[in-house]
C-alpha cells in the first residue's frame, strides 16, 4: 500500500466547510498500519475535528515521537506543518516551535511507550509549563512496532497474546495530566467517534496544555519466540529472498454509548474493555474530584471517558513568560539585540 497514492481530484459534490475546505483536503497518505488498528480510528477522528472547526490545514504544526501511534501524522493533515522526531523527545521540540511561532495550532501524537517510558520526563515538563497544545497519546498498553511486550501503561495483571501475565504497576497517564496542571484533560476510545471528535475540537480550541489519553487497541502481533512465523524463527530456517510479516485483516472495533453508562467492549484477543461515559450533568471543573472519579473507576476496573478536567481561564507558557504578541521567528536584530545601554540597565538591576 505504500506505493499508492491517493486520488488529487475530488468529487464536486464533497461538502465543503466555511472556509471552502473538503474533509479530503485535510487527510494524509495512505495508512500503512494492521488493518482495523484503533490508530486509524483516531486519525479519522482528528480529520473531522479539523474540518469541523474551519480550522486552515496550514495554520497547524502536527509533531510526533517514534512508534506505531507517531506514525500516524503522516495519515492525516498532508498540508500541514510536520516533524517526526526521535524517540520520546516531542514534547521538548513542540515547546521550542510553539515558542518560536505562537500562531499555529500544535498538535502532539505520542503513544504510550513513547509518553510513558523513555518520554516521560519530556511529557512531565511540556504538561507542567502549560504549553498550549493538544496532546494526544494513542494508548494501546503493548510496544506494537516490536511485538507486543508490555508498555507502561498496562495494567497490573493483564495477559500477553503468548500467556505472561504483567506484574508490573500500571502508570496512569490521565492521573499525571492532572496532577501536573494541564488545564483540559480527556480520555476516549478510538471505536467511538462520537464521543472522540467532539474531545479533539475542543482540546484543539483550548487555550493551554490539553491531553487527550485515548484507549486504541492494538489488533494483530505474532512474532514472539516459539513462534515458527517469527523473523528469528524463519532467519535459522530459511533463505529468505525477502521480509515480509502478514497481518489478518481484522475490523475496527465501534459502539454507540449513551452518557453515564458502563458497557464491557470485548477486544480482538478476547478481553474485555469495560467504559464508563461520563454522564451529562458531570461537573469538568473540579480537579480533584475528577482524580477521585478516576480511581474510584479504577477500582470497579472500568476507565471513565469523556471530558474529565478543563480550566476555562487557564494561560499558557507564553502567558507565564510574558513574551511579545508577535512570534519570536517574526522579531527583527532591532528588537531581538536592543544594544549596550539596555544590556547595563539590564545588568545594574541584578546586582
């Protein structure tokens, strides 16, 4: 699939939003992940939140890590800024670009190997400074690039696809956003659209550090030792011309949920998914007691989902610094290098 290319031309009779733009125009290539993996799910939905909100595709800097969830970018949004960077390091690359050009709209796709592991000191400070972006974490709770041993953010007990039963805990990124600050926090499912875009619009019009955790299921690995299909196993045995590894089509796992319900989702591997949707008259603006409905949740072994916290008049990290209005990327040597005299009165004040 990698050498196909999508369609330039687009039908006259795609809707158009108010700025004129087709929801064509805001896709990406041709996704090359497991067929029915949630991640295409969530780039679907970022694709209709974008279009949603006449959002111009180019005002928008889309920034990601290493993994399967970092590759996504690439599937959505083909007009925007883009840049892939090493792994676990988006948050501190996102951070200096919004420094440098506060106009555009940032947008950080991370997973959960790539935000809870060696990204986690990089995803505590963007959070904590208040950088104004969306981050979204496409939480799966496996390393799916490398077959499916457990990330950090699988639960406590949960079996692997080859039967070994996780003993480590669990690291509950939802419970860091908050405690550290973020001013809109959310957790989804990428099976449930409905819920999920309306998310994604409205941590894209926040003003702040917004983070998204959304539950995506990794659908199909197989290469685990034992296995007479792995890469190892067929390296020993075999001269191979090529290497080639075979997913099973699988389908995209959706549902319809209505608010303040609990339903258990069975997953491809035959476990069982159980959400919680915030009910309707749930209250977003209390911290703490969005902390304590999601350990209470945790508990019952279900994850709440919806919008859990948002801080309405919350500022960013421009904000704290007290920068110009104008980009830094825009400053002229005038403004940038005021001259001597201002260096001494600058000096005289510190001593």
């Amino acid at each position: 699939m990698t050498w196909l290319a999508k369609p330039r031309l687009h039908h006259p009779t795609l809707p158009c939003n108010a700025i004129g733009f087709t929801r064509r125009d805001y896709e990406g290539k041709i996704s090359t992940l497991c067929a029915g993996c949630g991640h295409d799910s969530i780039s679907a939905a970022i694709i209709q939140a974008c279009w949603e909100l006449d959002i111009q595709p180019h005002r928008i800097a889309k920034l990601s890590g290493i993994g399967c969830s970092s590759k996504t970018p690439d599937y959505f949004l083909g007009q925007s800024h883009g840049f892939n960077t090493v792994h676990g390091r988006m948050p501190s690359v996102l951070t200096g670009a919004n420094l440098a050009n506060r106009l555009l709209t940032y947008l950080g796709v991370s997973g959960d190997g790539d935000s809870a592991s060696i990204g986690i000191g990089q995803f505590v400070h963007a959070i904590r400074r208040g950088v104004d972006m969306t981050y979204i974490v496409e939480n799966n709770g496996v390393y799916g690039l490398t077959k499916g041993q457990f990330s950090a953010t699988a639960d406590q007990g949960s079996v692997s696809k080859k039967g070994v039963a996780n003993a480590d805990s669990p690291l509950d990124m939802v419970t860091m956003a908050l405690q550290l600050g973020a001013s809109y926090v959310g957790r989804g499912f990428s099976g449930d659209k409905r819920q999920l875009v309306p998310l994604i619009k409205g941590a894209l019009s926040h003003r702040g550090a917004a983070f998204l955790d959304v539950i995506s299921p990794c659908v199909a690995f197989n290469n685990h030792a034992g296995s007479t299909r792995s890469y190892d196993h067929v390296r020993e045995h075999n001269e191979a011309v090529n290497r080639l590894d075979v997913m099973t089509p699988r389908a995209a796992i959706e549902l319809e949920q209505a608010p303040g319900s609990t339903i258990d989702v069975p997953q491809h591997d035959g476990s069982v998914l159980r959400l919680h949707k915030l009910d309707a008259g749930y209250d977003p603006r209390d911290r703490i007691a969005a902390l304590n409905l999601i350990q209470q949740r945790h508990a019952r072994g279900e994850l709440a989902t919806g919008l859990l916290f948002v801080d309405p008049a919350a500022d960013d990290l421009h904000g704290h610094l007290r920068t110009v209005d104008t980009p830094l990327n825009a400053l002229g040597p005038a403004e940038l290098c005021p001259g001597a005299a201002a260096l001494a009165k600058i000096n005289a004040a510190l001593r």
